[in-house]
C-alpha cells in the first residue's frame, strides 16, 4: 500500500505524517515529499490509522486486495485543540523506532509559539534553542552546532544549497515564516543522502500552495511587513504561493540624520534595509508525476553616506526544479536540478576614484534520490549527485570616474563535486534495529591538471529498544567538507570568501561517535534525552597571522591547517501537551583547535566555544484566543584574544611616550561576559469573518542586559604624559526592545 498523504483543505503534501496499521505492529512515515509505502498481507482487512501534528486522526478499514494498491489519504486541518489531539504522541513513538538520533524538527506551527525577535518568527532561531546549536550572539551571522564553524553547516532550502542564511549580522535569518513549512536539523547521525559539510544539515522545506482556493497571509511590524499570497492554477492539479518581506527602517535613519548633519560633532547614522522574495509551484502531471519549480531572491544594502560613500551589499540567489516520480508502489525518485548564487560586493567612491571588491559562489547542480521500500523490514535510500561550482576570489575593480585609469584583479575558479550513496535502515530484531550507509564523495580542481579526491563516508546508526517508549541510539558517521569559507578565528578580517578543496588545500574531514538514551511517558506528554558526542575534525583552516587575502593572488599561501576536536553532553526535556509546554535544553561542552603556526602550536579554544548553554523555553495558553510565551537562554561568554600590556616608546628623554604597539595574551585566553536574555511575547488571537488574525506584543532583551559585543582600550581620563593607565571597555548592541506585530490570514 502507497500513496501520498494530504492537507484536506489546501491539497498540500503533509511531511512526517505517520500511518500504522492496527494490529500488525506495522507503522511508517511520509517522506519530504508526502509520500509513504507499506507492506501489507494480501487480500486482508487493514485498520489503519493516520496522524500528524495539527490534523484530526484519520481511522480507517480498507481491503488490501491481492495486488498493490494506491491509497491517498486527506486529513482534516483541527480548528480547536482538543484531547483528542493525541497525533504528538503517535510521531514521538514512531521516533523512538527509528534508529535516527542527533535531530531536531521544528514545523512552522510550533516556531509561531516561541518569543518573536523584533516582531519576525523566525525558525532558524528556534533551532537555536534545540541542544548542541549556539547562535555565537548578537551581530553574529551564522550558527555553530556542535563544535563547529558557520561555514560547517549544510542549509538546504528546497533542495538548492544557500551559503549565507542571515540578514541583518545574524539577527534574522532568509527564512520567510509565512511561506516555510518545516525545518529539519541534523547534528549527527547523518544520513547517507546528505554531505559536504561536518558538522550539521538544515534541511529547510516551503509549502507548495492552496490547490483549492486564493488566500493570503502576512504581517505588519514595526521593522518589516511581509505578504503572502497563494492559491491554484488548476484546481486540485496544481497552486502556486508567491512571498515577499522587507524592512523599511530608512526614512526614519535618513530623517535623523538630515536633521543633524550640520551639527559639528554628529555622526552618520549608516543606513541599513533587507529584502526576500520567494515563489514556488507544483503542478501533477498524472498519478504517478509531478513537477515542482522554486525561486529565491534574498540581499542585504548597509549604506555610509559621507564624503566617500560606502556600500555593501550582499544576497542569495537559488532556483531549483524538481521531478517526483512513483515507480509502483515501492519505489519513489526526485530528480532535482537547482542553481545557487552566493555574493558580496563593497563599493565605495570618492570624488574621482571608484573602488569594488567582491567575491561569489555559484552552483549548478543535478542530484537525483530514490526511496525504496522491498518489505516492512527494510527502507533503502540511494542516489547520485554532481555540482560544477564557479568561484570568484576578491575580485577588485578600481579607477578614476573619467576612465583614464582603471584596473582589476582576483581569482576566478572552478571545481566539480560529485558521488553516490546507498543506505539501508533494517530490522534484526523487534527491539534492535540498525541503518548502515556508504556515501563516495568525490571532488575535482583544474588546478596545474586536474586534481582529485575520492572519499568513501561510511554511516552507522542503531537502536536498541530497552521498552516501548525507552530506546538507546549510537551512531558512527564520516563527513567530509571540499569547500571552504576562508575567515580568521580572531574574527578580525572579513569572511564570506569560499574557495575550494586543489593540490595545495585540503578537504576537511571529521569523524563524529554520538551515543545515548531517549524517552517518552506519559503517552507523549514528557519527552526525556541525553546524548554524548564526541568529534574529531582534521584538517581545519584559518589564516595566518596579518593575511592579505585580497592582494596575493596565490591566496591558499595565507592558509595554515590544523586539527580540532569536541566533545560534550546534551541533555533535553520537552512537554508536548497540556495547557503549558516548552522544554528545556542544558548542553556541557569543550571545543578546542591546535594549529602549528598559530599560538605557540598549543590548542587554544575557537572564538565560539561554549562551556555552558541554557535555553528555556515556555507556551501557555490561558485561553484559546490568549497565550503567553517566554524564552530565557544563558551562555558562557565568547573566547578572545585581548592585549595585556603595551610596549613603550619614547624618541629621546622628556618626549611624549608612545604606546603604539600593544602584546597579546594567547590566542582566545579570555572570556568576556556570559550571555543572557529573557524575551517574552502575548498573542492575542482574533476570529473574524474573513479569516485568522492575530496581534503579537513581544518584548526582546526583557530585563534590559548589556551583553558584549566586543571590547575594546581606552587611556584612562586621569593619564599624563609618562604615566598611562588603558581601560577595558564593554560594546553592547541591543538593549529592550518592544515590538508589536498585527499578523492575518485569509
């Protein structure tokens, strides 16, 4: 028995959904795509139950027959949550028979519960309250799972990869909420499909549009507004979805700083806006075909207006189209084709000379995944990929506005990426169950001939089942990592620099060991894990000390490579239903990297380790058009590199002294501050004819903490000339910040 499992009301394709047939012990999931496959007796009457978080559970009989069957199963969207809502429990169970570990599934429902940041859901931040994920703090682009570095992590969004997924530094990711409609976060444990990254996989999946009817949905906040709209090109065939978000904080900089600009001792107020736009289709080409198409357009614009301007500008760019394909009743294909641009520019002119300096990935690539499905004891996943990637290294570009001089410089690359992977997840015995998966990468340069590296990554999960809601997970994976985001673990000299894996610069390469318990009481209502991991990674790269990235055209002679490890404990607690749920996530770790050309060739901590991580997260609902949330996260601070005196110089007695230069302590010997901050929201719900409504008020930073940015020296007030005394001082960005945010849907 297979088929597609669906939202009753839009004719969307529901992911996760579980189906069981009752008496039989027998029970799977739908895979990304809404699709399921179950073996069945022959010519028997099945009882089968569906469920899925949000949706009334779907009971029916159904008589098999003596030959495979399609059965497309619609589920009926709950408009009030009652007791019956017991679908958490059934997908929790099913978890626990899976021998999947080290992931985290946050749906778009459940992101909308959490404290917004400045008024925007944002999903990726939620992930950033799941154990062993740490935001790195404020102003602060990328996230760091487990150990790792920002470049580290895989980020899929409808199959197309995206190497940046922030705007505004960091504060709020590409991911429009209104158009997502889950995120599936992978730190370990990975499975045999995914790869070219070490340390996590953000699987990001949008919704496809209402088959049925238009509607529309979106926000007005007082930073950004944000509107969707959605409905079928032919009913019941097909729908499109179209999205749009930008923020609109320039009038009011350009005021302030128009009103002040005279004033001798006012500075510039650089203007700041981002913008995303998302589109996506699906059309059914039969019973067994379908065609998805998905376009995204993403930048960020920081502009400083003086007398040189300054701009820089930087974006995502990705378009991918996909083929489903049902073979039978056992077998399911996607075939995807996808495009992925990553770029930055800086410009700046000044009155008769320009400046740009830039660098760009892009992607074109082709991978195709089948799913197949022999017996109910076996679920084989296998596949094939290739990706042509093009770099352009530090392009610069410069000359005088009438031409008579110009000149340009960089690096233009190009590499290919390509494998194969088979995976098999299969029962030994009812209580022990095991995944084991290869993946062989491979990678090509033309670099002085083709270079190349041909990688075997072998996967290993399994699960021991000590009772029916108590199981023990272990997982071995290899991970290898052919591009890389060229920064300095200083966090002193730019970033967004990719530059690919040739004769001189190796792939990295990690090995990751997670074991652990996991369980669930009360039917589902408590949700209890601990996990230990353990990562060795090789081959780490940083730059040496006063790199020059962008005027040495041999840019892999500023590397320098070395060798890290992780290791740390995650512990997580999780109330799933009842009036009041949330959880709460304490991760213990130790992060280190050793390099020889770095710090004496001792290890030294990397910027973003975290001793301690607490995240407490809580949702009640005091009534069905009320509810209060509150999330509350502590961190040990940031690891820096800080001076701890300055040399002296004086020309000849009586002169003026001159501290100029100052010495180091060891690489990231100091900490600064713990991070903390409390943000809490209400949600006031509306129900008015035309639809769903809803105002969110949210307070970010609640007790007003000034958490540190960076810190810097000043001479203190009292100096004289041969007797100084500098002052460790404290930069924070965000103090309180109240928002409020009408949301709607029709």
């Amino acid at each position: 028995m297979s088929g597609f499992i669906k939202d009753m009301e839009t004719k969307e394709d529901l992911i996760g959904a579980v189906i069981q047939v009752k008496g039989a012990l027998k029970g799977t999931t739908t895979n990304t795509y809404g699709h399921y496959a179950i073996n069945v007796n022959a010519n028997d009457t099945l009882e089968i139950k569906v469920s899925s978080l949000g949706f009334t559970t779907y009971t029916a009989t159904v008589f098999s027959g003596p030959e495979n069957f399609k059965n497309n199963i619609f589920l009926t969207p709950l408009v009030t949550e009652t007791k019956e809502v017991v679908v958490v429990g059934s997908k929790d169970l099913q978890d626990f028979e899976s021998t999947q570990m080290s992931k985290n599934v946050v749906t778009i429902e459940e992101a909308k519960k959490v404290p917004p940041v400045l008024g925007e859901v944002d999903i990726i931040k939620v992930l950033q309250l799941k154990p062993g994920i740490q935001s790195g703090g404020e102003g602060v682009t990328g996230i760091f799972v487990r150990g790792g570095g920002p470049d580290q992590n895989l980020i899929v969004l409808d199959e197309a990869v995206i190497y940046n997924a922030s705007h505004l530094f960091g504060f709020f990711s590409i991911f429009n909420p209104d158009i997502v409609n889950a995120a599936e976060l992978y730190k370990g444990a990975f499975p045999a499909q995914y790869g070219g990254r070490l340390s996590s996989v953000i699987d990001v999946k949008l919704k496809e549009g209402n088959k049925n009817k238009f509607g529309a949905s979106g926000g007005l906040g007082l930073i950004a507004s944000r509107l969707t709209v959605e409905g079928p090109i032919q009913k019941g065939k097909s729908s499109f979805i179209i999205s749009g978000r930008r923020t609109y904080v320039e009038p009011f900089i350009d005021y302030i700083n128009n009103k002040n600009k005279d004033k001798p001792d006012y500075d510039i107020i650089p203007n700041y806006y981002f913008y995303d736009f998302n589109a996506k289709a699906n059309v059914e080409l039969g019973k067994n075909d379908r065609l998805l198409g998905s376009f995204y357009l993403g930048r960020d614009a920081f502009k400083y207006r003086t007398r040189s301007n300054f701009d820089f500008i930087w974006g995502n760019t990705t378009g991918s189209l996909r083929w489903n394909h049902v073979f039978g009743s056992k077998m399911f294909c996607n075939t995807s084709m996808y495009v992925s641009n990553y770029s930055y520019v800086i410009k700046q002119k000044f009155e008769t000379f320009d400046f740009q300096l830039g660098s760009y990935i892009t992607d074109v690539a082709f991978k195709t995944d089948f799913d197949y499905a022999p017996n109910n004891k076996h679920d084989i996943k296998f596949g094939a990929y290739f990706t042509q990637h093009n770099f352009s290294i530090g392009r610069l570009q410069a000359g005088t506005t009438d031409g008579t001089v110009n000149f340009e410089a960089g690096n233009r690359l190009e590499a290919q990426d390509f494998g194969i992977y088979l995976g098999d997840e299969f029962e030994i015995s009812p209580k022990l169950k095991a995944n084991i998966g290869l993946r062989l990468s491979g990678f090509r340069k033309n670099q002085e001939g083709y270079y190349y590296y041909i990688t075997p990554e072998p996967r290993l999960a399994v699960r021991y089942k000590l009772l029916p809601t108590i199981s023990l997970k272990a997982s071995y994976t290899r991970m290898m990592q052919y591009v890389h985001l060229v920064s300095n673990s200083g966090g002193t000299l730019p970033t967004d620099v990719w530059y690919p894996s040739n004769k001189y610069v190796n792939p990295e390469s990690a090995h990751q060991f997670a074991i652990g318990p996991s369980a669930s009481f009360l039917k589902g209502k408590y949700n209890i894990s601990y996990e230990f991991y353990y990562k060795r990674m090789y081959n780490q790269m940083d730059l040496r000390d006063g790199a020059q990235i962008f005027s040495n055209p041999k840019i892999e002679e500023e590397f320098v490579f070395g060798d890290g490890w992780t290791y740390g404990n995650e512990f997580f607690v999780e109330k799933k239903k009842g009036k009041l749920t949330g959880w709460v996530s304490y991760t213990l770790s130790w992060n280190w990297r050793q390099f020889d050309q770095i710090n004496k060739g001792l290890p030294f901590n990397p910027r973003f380790d975290q001793r301690h991580n607490i995240n407490v997260v809580g949702m009640y609902e005091l009534s069905k058009r009320f509810t209060l949330s509150l999330t509350w996260v502590y961190g040990t601070g940031n690891a820096v590199t800080l001076p701890q005196g300055r040399i002296m110089l004086q020309n000849i007695p009586g002169a003026n002294t001159n501290f100029a230069i100052p010495e180091y302590m060891p690489r990231n010997s100091y900490r600064m501050a713990p991070y903390s901050r409390m943000d809490i929201a209400f949600i006031w719900k509306f129900a008015p004819r035309w639809g769903e409504s809803d105002l969110t008020f949210a307070v970010y930073n609640t007790y007003n903490r000034s958490n540190p940015y960076f810190i810097y020296f000043e001479p203190e007030a009292t100096a004289t000339k041969n007797n100084y005394k500098f002052v460790a001082k404290q930069a924070s960005l965000f103090p309180i910040i109240p928002t409020i945010t009408y949301n709607f849907k029709f």
